[in-house]
C-alpha cells in the first residue's frame, strides 16, 4: 500500500517553503550557515579543491556509465574525469556535448535493457561523483554554484546502497529553458529548485516520492551555497542557505532510511537542446552521532 505524507506535516513544508523565499528575498546577499548540531563529531570530508580523491568518489554511478532512460539515453558520465576537474576554486562537474557512440553488443548482459537500439548515440558526458562509502544517519554537508544555461539539471542526494527507494534530493535545479531556473506562472528566477524524498519499495509497488516543491535561492549560479541534509532515524530535515527548507518525522516515511545510503553528486540535462555549464562544488563534510 502507497503511503501519502501526512497532511499537517505538508502544511508545515508549506509554511517552510514560503517562510525561506520571504527570508532570501528580503535578505539576498547575506552568506548563510548552518553548522553542525551539539553532540556531533567529524566523521569524513573531501574538499574538492585542487584534486578529486577517487579513492573516496566513483566519477560513475555505482550501477553504471550511463542511463538507459527507457531506450532514450541523453547522457552518460565522465568516468575518466575528461572534463570534471578540480581547481581551487571547487570540482567542476561538466555538462559536455560530446556524442559517444555505442554498441549493443558491447554492452554488460545488464546494461542492454530490451529498449535500445543495437546502435546509438549518447549526446551529453556530464560529471558525477558517487562515495565509495557508505552512510547511515548524519549530518551532510556541500557547498555548490549551480550551473548557468538552460536544460541543465544540477543535484546533490543520498541514494539507498542496496535498493531503490530510498533516495534524500537535497536539492535538484531545474535551469529551464530560460536558463534562469524560473518557474511559476510569472517565471521568477531562481525558484526552480527543490528537496525531495524518494520512499517504499517496488517489491510491492509501495514507491512513492514527497513531491519537489521550489525554493527561491537567490543568484544559485553566482555564488556558493551551503546546502545540507541532516538525518537520522527519527526526521530527515534539509537547510539551504542555512535556512530549513523540509523536514519529516513520519515514521511510516522514515522507516524506509533505516539502511546505508551513498552520496551522489552530479550536473546533468534535460534535454537535447542544453547548453554546456559546470556545476562546481566544494567542501563535502559528514558529521556522526557521538
């Protein structure tokens, strides 16, 4: 059986919504934190500055290279780190036109869903980083500049290691095809980006996601933002610009959390028609328990 989010906690992420974008709006260009809560110790971080540590990111999903997307794939990931690379400045995750073609035949047995062709062509190489480690409950933290054009589709999030659901979006933008992030009936910038959680299990057809709302950030693309995911077995709650954005504390939800999870972050497309941009990231912490 699907469970729905309880009706008072999404009035209570309304309220979070709209209390977040009057925040940013009338204070746009203070620098926001949140830090790590009392009680909690440093368990791990990557700066992402100069060099990527591949020992502790995989530049590829854990499952594979690229995505099948039904037999339609736009977009595979730079593996051997071509264009994803680390300056001082952060790593920057690309979105690359660069049509790789592909095989059938060349494919691992699980790779060729019964959609694809026996030939195709795969436009876009973009940036991942996926953790060789796993997680369960903490404190995440990352700080990332979003990518400028349109089409694109930055996201930072924890995936279950084993099955699917579960899945924590800390946050995915949306660039559009204004580029701007907009969304709305007046397209207001910077709005297209939003939290989200991924629950149940497809072993009884139970999936079923919160449903992304959007989050006014202003300047995403011009400036660092500190972006956070604090979990643990009773809540999972979510901070962007130091501000709380979403949180649950439905156990019928949480339940489906209580197993290691990865850290995944990627730029991506939406469609054929995007433009090249980098998502650029620094400073990727974990703190524990104590």
């Amino acid at each position: 059986m699907i469970h729905r989010p309880k009706i008072l906690e999404r009035v209570n992420n309304w309220f979070l919504q709209v209390k977040a974008c009057m925040y940013f709006k009338k204070n746009p260009n203070t620098k926001r934190v949140v830090n790590p809560p009392n009680g909690y110790s440093y368990y791990t971080h990557s700066n992402l500055t100069n060099s990527i540590d591949t020992d502790f990111w995989l530049p590829q999903q854990y499952w594979g290279w690229f995505h099948p997307n039904n037999g339609n794939p736009i977009e595979y990931y730079d593996k051997e780190l071509k264009h994803t690379k680390a300056s001082k400045e952060g790593t920057n995750l690309c979105a690359k036109y660069d049509p790789k073609n592909v095989l059938k035949d060349s494919l691992l047995s699980w790779e060729k869903v019964k959609e694809l062709p026996e030939k195709f062509s795969i436009p876009y190489r973009v940036g991942l980083l996926s953790s060789r480690i796993s997680f369960k409950y903490g404190w995440f933290k990352i700080e990332a500049k979003l990518p400028s054009g349109k089409n694109l589709c930055p996201s930072f999030c924890l995936n279950g290691v084993d099955t699917w659901p579960p899945e924590i979006d800390v946050f995915n933008g949306y660039s559009g095809e204004d580029g701007n992030y907009s969304s709305g009936l007046f397209k207001k910038p910077f709005k297209k980006i939003q939290p989200n959680i991924h629950y149940g299990s497809r072993k009884d057809n139970s999936t079923n996601s919160w449903g992304g709302y959007d989050v006014f950030v202003k300047d995403a693309d011009k400036r660092f933002v500190q972006y956070v995911c604090w979990w643990e077995r009773d809540f999972i709650k979510i901070y962007y610009d130091g501000v709380k954005v979403f949180e649950t504390y439905d156990q019928k939800i949480l339940k489906y959390f209580n197993q290691p999870m990865s850290v995944i972050i990627n730029n991506g497309v939406t469609d054929l028609n995007a433009n090249e941009g980098s998502l650029i990231v620094k400073n990727f912490e974990v703190w524990t328990k104590q």
